[in-house]
C-alpha cells in the first residue's frame, strides 16, 4: 500500500478528516453550482467555491468563500437536539430551519433523522459575517434537505462510511 493511501486510511479509521486531496471544480462565471450531502443539497451563487472540505466517519464540513461571506456548512446525523431557545424561520417540506441565539447566531437544518427518529439537526449552517436578520435568509434558504441522487450535483461530499441507523 502507497503511504499516500495508508495515511487517509489511518485518519478515516482515527476519525480525522481528509481534506485538500481534491480540488473543487472550476466553474464559469454566472454559472450555479449544487453541491451534495448525504442528506442534503447546498446551491452556491456565482461568486462562491468551495475552499476547503473534512470528510470524517460522523461530520462532513465544507467551507464556502465568497467575496463577502464564508460559510461554513456541517453535515451529521449523530448530534443531538439542542436546548438552547431557538426561533423558527423557514418550513420547507419536512425541512425546518431555525436560528440558535447568543453572541454567535447559528442556524440548524432539522428534519427527521434516518430510521424515524426525532427531528433533529442534520446540517449545521455558519456565517461570517452573520447578521443574525433577515439578510441570511438569502443563504439559509439554499439548503434543502432531499435525496442527493435525485438531483444533479457538480461536486458530492459523502463519507464512504454509512451512518449508523
């Protein structure tokens, strides 16, 4: 086995993530990328790319930069449900967003998670800078919760470790 392989290996099996080996498509200008998650999409503006991912066994993470913002979008089915109060902001579907308050606003995609289990959060969205008003409607609102394989995505961030069910 090459070293290269047997070390992504080790931090696959340790946890740890392995990023940077690939590098996020090219696009053109004005043309909207989807990108894919296990259990959802994310649909980048023209002005945004992927500048760094982490694929581990529980979380994928995937940063998005742009001119302006950086986003940071984290993807698990073993966190819990927080206690926090939160604010209901958007209902799509079985899809729920909601804003988690403090000096740090975050929001959570939640959705009933996988085997019928309660809703609970799946994606974890960040951004930098938040406002924490109706300006982030604009980046919370492209994330869906959906089949991947439904949809056609230019790039996939899937661990290659099924989630415990």
């Amino acid at each position: 086995m090459r070293p290269l392989a047997a070390a992504l290996l080790v931090l696959a099996m340790l946890g740890g993530s392995a990023h940077g080996w690939a590098e996020p498509r090219k696009t053109k200008a004005g043309d909207a990328q989807l990108i894919c998650f296990r259990y959802g999409t994310f649909r980048l503006l023209a002005d945004e790319r992927v500048v760094d991912y982490k694929i581990g066994i529980d979380v994928t993470s995937v940063t998005i930069g742009s001119r302006t913002d950086k986003i940071t979008i984290s993807e698990s089915s073993a966190w819990p449900v927080p206690t926090q109060p939160r604010e209901q902001l958007l209902a799509k579907g079985q899809t729920e967003i909601y804003r988690y308050g403090g000096a740090a606003h975050r929001y959570a995609v939640m959705a009933p998670a996988p085997g019928g289990m309660e809703a609970k959060p799946l994606i974890w969205l960040s951004v930098v800078p938040l406002t924490g008003n109706g300006d982030d409607a604009a980046i919370y609102a492209r994330v869906e919760l959906r089949d991947p394989g439904t949809v056609k995505c230019q790039q996939s961030f899937v661990s290659d470790v099924a989630p415990a069910e």
